[in-house]
C-alpha cells in the first residue's frame, strides 16, 4: 500500500517495535496505522483512507447502532478534510464551508456566516474552533444556521486537566503560540468548560466517546471525544 511505504521511507523508527493491527470504520482497513503530524504522532493515521483519530470517532457517532446519522440531512461542514469529503462525495446535500481553503461550497468566514437563518440539520467542525479569536461568534453562528433540533459535531484539542480554557489576546507570535496553545497557528488551548461555551449560545451538548477497549480498537485518542450540541426544538 503506498501510503504505508511511504511511511517506512520518511520515518522507519515507528515500525521497530510491534504495532497492534487496527480497525478503520471509514474504509474497513485492518492493520497497522501510521504517523501523521510535525513532528510526527506515531499510530494515528489509517493507511487506507487517511482518517486521523477524530474521523473515526466522527464515524462511529454517525453510524452507532447500525443507523446513518447523515442520511437525508443537510450539512455544512467548516475546513473539510479530503478524507470526509471523499467519504461524502456524490451527496448533494454536502456542503463546505471555508475563509481560505479553495474548492469549498461556500468561501465565508465563520464569524459573519452570510447564509439564512435555520437551514442546516447537521453543521461539523473538526479542530477549527481553536483558531478563531471570536469564538463565541463563531458558535453564535453555527446555532443560527441550524435548523431547530439540528445537530453540531465539533471537536476541538482539549487539556483535560484543567477546567477552565487557557487563552491570552497578547500571545501573537507562531512560536510563543505554538509554546502556549500547541500549535502556532491556535489562539487558546480549551479546558473542559468548551461544553460551557457551547451551551451559552443554546445548545444542549453531550459527549460522545467509547470504552477503552474500542478506543484501542479504533486507533483512537484517550482525551479527545466528540462534543454534539443540539439546538433545542421540534
């Protein structure tokens, strides 16, 4: 398979210990996953299809107890990634949403979203809410586009050690970003009160994870889960 060849030749060193096979829900692919990242995270990327850890979980939410969470709904998806839009291609009802990404169905920016009112059942974000300076606008946003009884699927890096979201307005620099928040390009580091944002703007959120021993199953992350926040109504 060229993806894991190509892992081999870039970073030999994750395959010279044992590696417990995996299972992507994605494209069914059972085996060994591979690095992803700079530097690299060893055992987190499906050579099949490319889905990373929070694809997966995306995945087993949607078709938990055998159902298709996505059938028949409209979706607006912020900075899709090539594996959820291969996943998604032919649905007409799927659309993409970015400020700087080409190819997206809709080119906006999250905060002042210029499209009507209550016209999504499902809008996702994946490790976009971290970037954005205003993010309680950009939630306001999300739950005006839903429709009510509609669903947000966002994940975001958590630090589950604290409660409170670590943030500074004075931190600008990549490298004293990427020191403070992990990343260069992130503006906060959340805290496990990204459930209380959330709620503030409405929404009725809920965790979605798995045992332990279908997080191993899955190549899953330990502390990261899927938040799902409901807009109340019929």
């Amino acid at each position: 398979m060229l993806r894991l060849a190509r892992a081999w030749w870039r970073d030999r060193g994750q395959f010279a210990s044992p590696r417990l096979p995996r299972h992507c829900p994605i494209c069914d692919y059972r085996g060994v996953f591979i690095s992803v990242g700079h530097p690299p995270r060893w055992d987190a990327r499906c050579p099949g299809c490319g889905s990373r850890e929070r694809h997966r979980l995306t995945e087993l939410w949607i078709t938990e107890g055998g159902a298709d969470r996505f059938a028949g709904k409209r979706i607006l998806h912020f900075a899709p990634e090539k594996v959820w839009q291969r996943r998604m291609a032919g649905q007409p009802l799927y659309e993409t949403a970015d400020l700087l990404q080409k190819g997206v169905t809709h080119q906006v920016d999250i905060t002042k979203i210029p499209l009507p009112d209550a016209g999504y059942d499902i809008v996702m974000a994946h490790h976009v809410l971290e970037h954005i300076p205003d993010d309680r606008a950009a939630m306001a946003e999300l739950f005006r586009m839903l429709k009510p009884g509609g669903i947000g699927v966002f994940s975001v890096p958590i630090n589950p050690t604290r409660q409170e979201t670590y943030e500074n307005p004075a931190i600008t620099g990549a490298a004293a970003r990427a020191a403070h928040f992990s990343a260069p390009d992130h503006v906060r580091y959340y805290g496990l009160d990204f459930a209380d944002r959330l709620q503030a703007c409405g929404f009725k959120v809920e965790i979605f994870r798995l045992p332990p021993e279908r997080e191993v199953a899955f190549g899953l992350l330990r502390d990261e889960w899927l938040y799902i926040a409901t807009k109340p109504g019929a």
